[in-house]
C-alpha cells in the first residue's frame, strides 16, 4: 500500500482550496477583461492543481457570478472527486463563485451555439437529432451535413464535437448516464426530428425527471443499482468470488475490478485517492433472519466509520454478501483514518477478523484486525 505515503485528497482538496482563495481575485479580473483563453486557463491550471493530477474545468461569468465547472471529460469515475471538491469549497470562494460539476445544459440558447474546433465550425441550429428509449437510456441518431465529411477520416473528431454540443444540449452528466448509443448518420431520417434544444425536454419526458434533477451531480452519486452473480464455492481469497449479491453507485470500478483492470484506480491514487472494500468472515451469522442480520451489521459497521473516520475520510459506495464474506465498499479521501477507523471498530465486534483489499486485483488484502 505504497499509496499511504501519498498526500491524501482529502488534505489536498484543504490546500487547493486556500491556493483558489489566494488567486482567485486574480482569476476573476482575467475572465472580466476577456483575456486570452490560454491565460486563464493557466491561471485556471495554477490554482487546481494543488488536488489533481489533470485538470478539467472551465470558467465563464452568468451575470451575477462567476462559475467554475468542474467536467468529467467522459470520465464517469471523476464525478465523485468533484462532487466531493464542490462540497467543500469555502463560504469566501461561493460569494463570488457558483460551483458547477458538469457541463450546463443550455436549453434552448443551445440553438445559438457554435463550435470551431480542430479546424471545423458546426452551429447547433444544424444539428438534427432523432432519439429511441429503451430501459431508462437514449439511443441517438444525429444529423449535420458539416460533420458528414468528417466520418470517413475523422470520425473521432465528428463524434468529439458532437458530444460537446449534447452536453451543451441535456448537461455532461445527463448525456453521459442516460445515453447508450450514438451514432452520426451520412444522412437524414424520413420522420421528423428533434432539434438539439428540444432535447432537454425529451430527456425530462422519457425520464420523468426535472431539468434541475438532470443537472444535479449530487443525486447521481447516490443512484444505486442491486447486482446478482453466480458464486463460486472454491472463492476464499477474498476477491469477491464467492459473491451472491450486493448493490453499487459505481458500476464501473467493479467492472474494472472483476476485469482486472486499473484506469480508474491509477487516477484516483494519483490525486492521493483510494477505493478498495473491507471484508469478514460471515460465520457467526445464522438463523432464519440471517440476511437481516448480515446486513444490520454491515449497516452499523458503515454507521460507525463514517463517524469515527469522519465522512471528510470515508464515502460508502456500496456492499455484498457472499458465501463466505460480507464486504463493505468505499472511497477513502484519507485511507490512513479509514483504516485506524475499520481496526478500532471491528476490534469491539464479535468478528474473528476484518481485512482491506484495494479495487485492484494485482496487489494483495492486508489484515487489519484477528482475534
């Protein structure tokens, strides 16, 4: 666990936050004078980097504040940095500062927007959009005779500009969770078709939620999904083999995991970031209301590090139960007061012994309590 050493994000998010205070008067005056883009960017740069390896973000002035959106660039898995950076920004930096996680939809001024990128201009008053739903996520078809020529040799372009105006469309986070499929056709449908403002509302239909649900990064990390798996009774490593069941808010770190791989792990620990779960034998367990049981204890478990690590520590992102195991999923801001937490809980259980595993299959669990 050579990431222990590193600065924890948590501390790192402290320190970024005082950096932002110090120059972001300065960040205002260059937004205000319209400076070059490439200068506030640096500044922008500058006064991030303190918490991330790389820095996504964007600035712009609404009339009454500035904003600063914090984008996720078609990276899922940054969504719960920044929503954790977003909640600690200082009362002085919201004074003069909205906070933004994700792209804003800009409904109907959508029709006005233009983009000149990698040497090609497309207007989204020429973008026609055709949509088909199908268990809760969008399957789109997109139209624009500018974007046409690029599909034989560019299409990575065609599709990248095209993204950026759908999130200018429903909002980055709307277009990311609740698209599954995208395709630019050479050529229009027959039936009619949406305009790229009208999109919103087709999302808010079809979804039945709100335009200020759709935008709201804080609801998204809270969206749970129940998962069901074939155990294997051979499974006593603890690498979630033998799971029966659990439920998630992040699909895709497990998916990685049980694929043995490690993008989202290597960019959360280069910004001082761990995930990983605890897991205990679940033999003292029995009854007929066992599955209650298993799952009040992993309830106070949960209760407990969140209180004693402190939540500025400790995010619970899920659970399962297996043949052998209970596991408790989680983000530690500060993995160090995670685990002192986890050693001085499960010391006053019952439990024969408690262990740590990061969402990473080439590395080793690490005990951390036995009777």
């Amino acid at each position: 666990m050579g990431f222990l050493t590193e600065e924890p994000f948590q501390r790192r998010v402290w320190q970024c936050w005082e950096v932002f205070l110090q120059g972001e008067e300065e960040l205002r005056r260059l937004i205000d004078q319209k400076a070059e883009s490439d200068v506030i960017m640096d500044k922008l740069n500058e006064l991030l980097s303190p918490a991330f390896d790389a820095v996504y973000a964007e600035v712009g002035f609404n009339g009454e504040k500035h904003d600063l959106i914090l984008n996720l660039e078609g990276d899922w898995s940054r969504l719960f940095s920044l929503v954790y950076f977003k909640r600690h920004a200082p009362k002085q930096v919201l004074e003069h500062w909205n906070i933004l996680v994700g792209r804003q939809s800009n409904e109907k001024a959508v029709e006005n927007f233009r983009i000149d990128i990698w040497g090609n201009s497309v207007c989204a008053e020429d973008i026609r959009v055709w949509s088909t739903w199908a268990d809760g996520k969008a399957a789109l078809s997109v139209y624009c005779e500018n974007l046409v020529p690029l599909l034989e040799d560019k299409a990575e372009q065609a599709y990248g500009i095209t993204y950026i105006l759908l999130d200018q469309a429903v909002g980055e986070l709307a277009e990311m969770k609740y698209t599954a499929n995208l395709e630019i056709l050479h050529a229009p449908k027959a039936e009619p078709a949406l305009k790229l403002g009208e999109l919103l509302q087709d999302f808010m239909t079809h979804l039945s939620l709100t335009r200020e649900e759709l935008l709201d990064a804080e609801r998204y990390i809270e969206l749970y999904s129940a998962y069901h798996m074939q155990p294997d009774e051979e499974a006593t490593d603890g690498l979630r083999g033998d799971v029966i069941a659990g439920s998630t808010c992040f699909i895709p770190l497990l998916n990685e995991f049980w694929s043995a791989e490690s993008y989202i792990m290597d960019t959360f620990e280069a910004d001082g970031i761990a995930a990983g779960y605890l897991f205990y034998p679940l033999d003292l367990f029995d009854g007929e209301d066992r599955g209650a049981k298993i799952l009040d204890f992993r309830d106070r478990v949960v209760a407990q590090l969140e209180d004693v690590a402190g939540a500025d520590a400790f995010s619970f992102i899920g659970g399962a139960n297996g043949i052998y195991f209970g596991y408790i999923d989680f983000i530690a801001w500060d993995l160090k007061a995670v685990l002192d937490a986890a050693v001085s809980i499960f010391g006053k259980t019952e439990i024969a012994w408690a262990a740590f595993h990061s969402f990473r299959q080439d590395v080793g669990g690490v005990t951390l309590y036995e009777r």
